[in-house]
C-alpha cells in the first residue's frame, strides 16, 4: 500500500540554513553580478572587445546555464541538497576569482560560461533548501528574504563596487577579492549546515505518495501539468527582460546621448529600484499574510501590470529624477510579481517538496533561455542604432505584460484542474 509523504515539520535551524542561502545570493547574484553590469563598459574597453564579443560574454553565464541547469534541479531530488549547493558555490567562487586573472576574449568568456554552468547548480539548490525547511504558510516570505538577497546585494555593488575596485587596484582585483570572500562562506556553510532530505520537506503535497516519486515519474509528472507551464513562461518573459535590461542598461545610461551619465553615478539609478524592491520582497507577503494568501495571485497580477509602466516612463523621460522615482515605485511592484510564478508554482500539488528540484530545474532552464535569447536581442537591436538605446529599452519592457497575463490564465487553469480532480474522486 502507498504511503503518503510526512513532513519533518519546522525547526528552528531553518532560519540559520535561510541566512546561508541569503548570503550566497547576495555575494553571488547580487554583488558580483550587478558589478559586472556597472563595469561591462570599462572590461571591454580595457580587453578591447567588439560590439559582438561584448554580446557574447554578456550571454555567456546563461548560456552556460541552460545545459546544465535541467540536470541540476533532477539532482537536487535524489542527491544531497547541501553537498551539491556547497560544492557548486565552491567552484563559483574559484570562477569568481579566475576572471581577476583573465587574459584574452576566450579565457574570458569560457570563465562566464563556466560560472553558468556552477551557477546552473547552486540557483536551484538554493529555492529548494527553503521548500525543504519551509512549508507552505511560509514559503512566500521565505521565498522573499532570498529574493531580497539579490538585490541588497546590487545595491551594495551600486554604491560600492567602483570605490572597491578604484581603492584595490581595478576591476582584476575587485573579483579576486569576491572570490575569496565566496570561499570563506562556502567553508562555513559546509561546516554549519545541515542535510534534510526531500521525503522530509517542509513544504508536502497534498496528493503525491511515495509510488508518486522517482527519476521518469517527476520529470513526467511535471511535464503534464499545464499550470506549471503557464508559471514558467510567465517568469521566463517577466526575468528575462529585467536580466536583458540590467546587461544593458547601465551601458545606456553611459553612451546614449540623451543621457550619457558617467558609470559610478549611473550605478545609483538602478539603486532605487533594489533598494525599494528589497523591501518589498519580505513586506508584500507579509501584508497577504495579513488580508489573507487567497489574495496572492491577484496581487501578483495588478504589480505585474504596473512594473512595466513604470519602467516604460522612466526609460522614456531622460530625466534622472524622474526614472529614479519610476525605479523605486517599480521596485515595490517587484515584490509582488518577481517570486509569483515561482512561488506559485512550487505550492502546486503536484510539485510540491519531493518534486521541487525537478520542476525547479525546468524552471530555471526556461528562465536562462530567456535571458540568453532577451539579451542578445537586445544587445543587437541597441548595436543596430536604428533608435536612441533608451526607446529601444524601453520597448523592450513591453514583454514583461506576458507575465501578469499568464498567471491570470492560471487562475482558472487551476481551477478547472481542481473541478477535474473532484469529479474523479467522486466518480472513484
């Protein structure tokens, strides 16, 4: 006979694991990444890169990670979620370290590439530690500190990370320093953290028994289920465009004549909207908390629609004052739609804890094509000059409307599925 699935239950050490996660992605996708966008102009300056070159080294980490990434998340639900996540940050952070050392296009991009690939590994593993220690009341606020991670950790790069690199040496020395700082936390977490496997997650469903899981049955168990679909496209159009934007929008603050802002201050207006997003990240599912989680899904609708207008406005005016404002009210708005898809996704019975690696492996694959298909075409639509960058850019934000829309279309999906799953059980 089938058993159903029993959670371990909470434990208070689930706020020492979210710290680590939190910190990763701070150092890592937040302060060493943005970094790199601040600095994308001054590194192909400096390595004499083409137009093209420089496109390329700007899709190279995802491209690196979507042939691993599927692979990974299908690892994170039969292997040890810690070892893995420690052991892919710990070549992370090697990378890191390498690019300070870099010599030649080649060498340069085979290391963002590879950072792509370890990437593809650590992203995952990360949001499956917190549905492994988090169940269902706090997952979205979880999901929020990690979120907010990221961000507080642009903004540290936004303020700091040229006055870094100017007081150690250049942009070399700036990543060897974040590599060893990456090491240094690696270390800890391996000797801190601790394992919990995915039959004893926080987060369980509703429906899945232990004849439910296995390699072929989560993959094909996720596959069928349309509402999946509709949160991965969702995210994939929404994460995209805002990677896309980021690659490049500090390159066109700094070059288009309409705005031509040198790159230490240009670095301040993307600030706003981390700074407000940060924030909004943990303050938005606490406020559902509040007025009930039924209201999530609508939130998340209603900041979809507006985040993009915001940035539309802001990318059109040529006005520093204006697109910082525009910035901060888009970054509130990102607290409620950037961790939806996921969020929603994950609380899907038919994902949930034993399957979360699996459908957060596909998930983040369809994110990384995005990204790596978003911004090389907006790479080239900003090099063909045929427009000034920033209509270009603001263009382009257009495709974040996919999102709010596709998650509408998953409200009544969900519900036509739960109708579907009640006349079966009457009907057994």
């Amino acid at each position: 006979m089938a058993t159903i699935l029993q959670s371990k239950g909470k434990s208070s050490f689930r706020w020492v694991m979210l710290l680590f996660v939190c910190l990763f992605y701070f150092l890592i996708l937040g302060f060493c990444n943005q970094s790199f966008n601040i600095l994308l102009g001054t590194i192909t300056t400096d390595m004499g890169w083409e137009a093209t070159q420089r496109t390329a080294i700007a899709t190279a980490m995802s491209t690196g990670m979507i042939w691993f990434v599927f692979v990974a998340g299908i690892m994170m639900d039969k292997f040890s979620v810690k070892k893995v996540l420690g052991s892919s940050v710990l070549i992370c952070a090697i990378l890191i370290f390498l690019r300070g050392r870099a010599q030649g296009f080649m060498f340069f991009f085979t290391l963002m590439f590879l950072f792509g690939a370890a990437s593809a590994f650590y992203m995952p593993a990360t949001t499956k530690i917190i549905t492994l220690w988090f169940d269902s009341d706090e997952l979205a606020l979880a999901n929020g500190f990690l979120t907010a991670a990221s961000p507080m950790g642009q903004i540290t790069a936004n303020f700091f990370a040229v006055k870094i690199m100017m007081a150690i040496g250049g942009w070399k020395a700036l990543y060897s320093f974040i590599g060893v700082a990456v090491v240094v936390l690696t270390i800890a977490f391996f000797i801190f953290g601790k394992e919990r496997k995915s039959t004893e997650a926080s987060l369980v469903s509703s429906t899945l028994t232990a004849n439910d899981i296995g390699l072929w049955k989560n993959i094909k168990g996720i596959l069928k289920v349309p509402y999946v679909w509709l949160m991965i496209i969702a995210n994939m159009c929404f994460l995209g465009s805002i990677y896309a934007g980021g690659a490049y929008g500090q390159f066109v603050f700094q070059n288009d004549p309409g705005w031509l802002i040198d790159k230490a201050v240009s670095g301040r207006i993307p600030a706003w909207n981390n700074m407000f997003s940060m924030f909004a990240y943990i303050l938005i599912p606490l406020f559902i908390a509040k007025i009930g989680r039924q209201h999530y899904t609508k939130v998340a609708i209603m900041c979809g629609i507006m985040a993009p207008i915001f940035f539309i406005i802001g990318h059109r005016s040529y006005s520093v004052t204006v697109i910082s404002m525009m910035m901060a009210l888009a970054g509130i708005c990102y607290g409620g739609i950037v961790p939806a898809p996921k969020v929603l996704m994950l609380s899907h019975p038919e994902v949930s804890g034993p399957r979360a690696g699996t459908a957060l492996g596909l998930y983040v694959t369809a994110e990384r094509i995005g990204i790596s298909f978003f911004t090389a075409t907006l790479g080239t639509l900003i090099s063909a000059g045929t427009m000034p960058m920033s209509i270009v850019l603001s263009w382009f934000y257009f495709i974040q409307f996919a999102a709010p829309i596709l998650i509408f279309i998953g409200i009544y999906v969900k519900k036509y599925d739960a109708k579907k799953a009640e006349l079966k059980a009457s009907q057994a």
